[in-house]
C-alpha cells in the first residue's frame, strides 16, 4: 500500500468480533485479484469485544471515535482516510465487498461521482426485517425523492463509494444514523451524478444497532429540515396570504354575520395567521440563507436576486416603517379610546391591524439583523 493509496475502504465498528475478520479478509482477496492499491479503515466507536485486536492482527488501519454514533464513527473514518476514493460499507458482513472494483467502475470509467448500492433493484432486500423492508425503508425513500426530486430506490443503504472530492462536496455533519440520509441527500443539493448499483444484503453477524423508530424520526426530521421550500416556505406564504386577506376584508366591512359586522374575532384570527406565516416565513429565509452561503444554494439566482434588493438596510426600513405604522394607528386609537372614556371601541379591527404592522416590523427589523450577521464570510470564502 502506498501513502496515497487509490481506494480508502472506512468502516465504522462497535463491538463486532462476529463479522469484523471476514469482512477484512473478504476486502483484502478483492484488492488483490483487482490489482486495488487499498487500504482498510477501521474506526472503533468504543469496542468492548475482540474486534479492534482482530482489525489490527488481520493488517486493518484503525482509529477511535470516543464519541458515539454511526455518524460519528464514519466521520472519523473518512477524515483519517488518505485514498483517492472512498468506499464505505459496516463491519456486519451484510455487504458483498467483492463488489468494489464495479463501484471504482462506475465512478472512474462511467464518470458518476456518487455511487450507492441498493437493495431493491435486483431482489437483494430478504434478509432486511420486514418492518424495515416494508415500511421504514420504502416511505423514507418515496419521501425523499418527493421532497428532493431524487430516483434512489434504496436511500439507506450503507455500502457506497465516492471520491475525496465529492466527499468534500457533500459536507455531512450528522452523528447518528441519518448519516447515510445526509450523504444521499447532499450528493443531490451539490449536484453530483448519482448512480445506483444492485447488491444483495447477507445475514447479519452479531447485534444490529439500529433503533427502528428513533433513527425514523431523525431521518425524517433532517429531511424536513434541508426542504425548507415545503417545509416553511409554501406554508409560510399560505398563512401570510390568508390572514392578510382577511385583514382586507375586515378592514373593508366584508365580513358579516346576520347583518351586522363580524369583525373583531375576525380580525384576531387574521392577525394570527398573518404573524405566523411571516414568522414561519423568515425562518425559511433564514434556512435558505444558510444554504446559500454555506453549503449547496450558491447559484441560487432567485434568492441572489433578492438580496441585490433587500439589504440589510432595506429590511431595517421596512421594520421601522411598519413598526411607525401599527404604532401610529394604534396611538390614534388610544386617544380615541380615551376621549370616550374607555368605552368600548367601535373598530376593533383596527387594533388587530395594528397590532400585525407592529410584530411583523419587529420581525422585519430583527431578521435583516440576523440574515445580515449569517451572510458575512469568512476571508477563506468565496465572495
């Protein structure tokens, strides 16, 4: 093996003395028939069996993640990794590494930079559990590509290969098991070619670490979390829209109930929907900001464009100015309340009104403050 070897196998490992060996031997017998310049990398996440002496003896690089996660654990594993391509796999021997030389395949003669096996295309999924295989697996695959516009068929599988760079592109943070659900989904946001390649999953050696509904929920939160066109965006608008419409048709006297007006519940729902869906709204532009500048959003023309209008000094005069507004109002309607000596009004409308001007420019004014400080890069950032 060379110092920069061509293919960097990582495979995290806790506690798994059962499959460790074959999966190392199984790797080795590949790099030679293949004529792979490899090496193995194991990151221990706190082994409290045989399996780092057996990595070890079999010739296996390992390195230790105190911290605990599967995520955490690969994070490591790639970060020490010194080859050209990386191709990641679990220490249970479910995976076939005979397989490899067609992953370097498809990524250096084929030209895909994201590589994924999947269970489902060739009939591979029987030895995955039937809640999994039925359910967990195939909804929150149906529901990424839903919110991602992907074509996986098999978002969690867990035998993949990608380059150094594409790694590098893709950027994952996460700890737990969504690990695998960040890489399939940030290989999308950065644009990479993604190809899928069938693979047939082998009986499990030794104790699966997966927590079925727990690892769900955070898989289906990050999902949520890196759509926020439909996760804030579209209901943000929605709930703006409406109660600004039902603004309109309080403060026009269209809302009436047996001939007489209808206005002040009325008004109260219309400033709740409006505050939400604006407050919902910013945190969408505050989530598309972060993408913008940090991660994969960087040619978003929409989101440059908006920013060429709406500076931060912009959103600092739009709040004051709405903020002047809704206090105006509402000074007017004080003294008015005053001279009537605390008689009850006969526009409560406007209150309501008043009332949104004054949180939605607070909000305003607040979150160009904010959206300003996340924007400034660093000197080591692009423009």
């Amino acid at each position: 093996m060379t110092p920069e070897p061509l293919v960097s196998v990582v495979m995290p490992c806790l506690n798994e003395e059962a499959a460790i060996g074959p999966c190392i031997e199984k790797i080795q017998r590949t790099f030679a028939a293949a004529g792979i310049d490899g090496e193995i990398v194991v990151c221990d996440n706190g082994s409290t069996d045989a399996s780092v002496a057996i990595a070890e003896r079999l010739g296996a690089r390992v390195v230790h993640q105190p911290l605990r996660g599967y995520g955490s654990a690969y994070l490591k594993g790639f970060a020490s990794a010194r080859g050209r391509y990386f191709v990641m796999g679990d220490a249970d021997d479910t995976y076939d590494f005979t397989l490899i030389p067609r992953f370097l395949e498809a990524l250096q003669g084929e030209g895909h930079q994201f590589v994924t096996g999947s269970r489902y295309l060739g009939g591979g999924e029987a030895h995955i559990t039937a809640l999994h295989r039925y359910f967990g697996n195939p909804a929150l695959t149906r529901i990424l590509n839903l919110l991602f516009g992907t074509r996986y068929t098999d978002v969690y599988c867990g035998f993949r290969a990608f380059s150094r760079q594409a790694y590098d592109a893709i950027r994952p943070v996460s700890p737990g098991m969504e690990f695998n659900l960040e890489l399939a989904i940030n290989a999308r946001l950065a644009g990479l070619s993604i190809k899928e390649i069938p693979i047939v999953l082998a009986p499990r050696k030794g104790e699966s670490k997966l927590r079925t509904f727990r690892d769900g929920w955070r898989s289906l939160r990050m999902m949520l979390l890196y759509s926020p066109n439909k996760l804030f965006l579209a209901p943000g608008v929605t709930l703006l829209a409406v109660g600004l419409l039902l603004h309109l048709a309080v403060l026009l006297g269209l809302v009436r109930f047996g001939g007489r007006p209808a206005s002040g519940v009325t008004a109260v729902f219309a400033t709740i929907f409006s505050v939400i869906g604006f407050e919902i709204l910013s945190l969408g532009l505050h989530t598309k900001t972060y993408s913008w500048t940090r991660r994969f959003d960087r040619n978003n023309q929409a989101l440059a464009g908006f920013y060429r209008r709406f500076t931060l000094e912009t959103g600092l005069l739009l709040g004051t100015g709405l903020i002047a507004a809704g206090g105006g109002i509402l000074v007017a309607i004080v003294a008015e309340w005053m001279r009537s000596d605390l008689l009850p009004l006969p526009h409560p409308e406007w209150v309501s009104f008043a009332a949104t001007l004054v949180i939605i420019g607070f909000s305003t004014l607040f979150s160009s403050l904010f959206i300003s400080a996340m924007s400034m890069s660093r000197p080591q950032d692009p423009a």
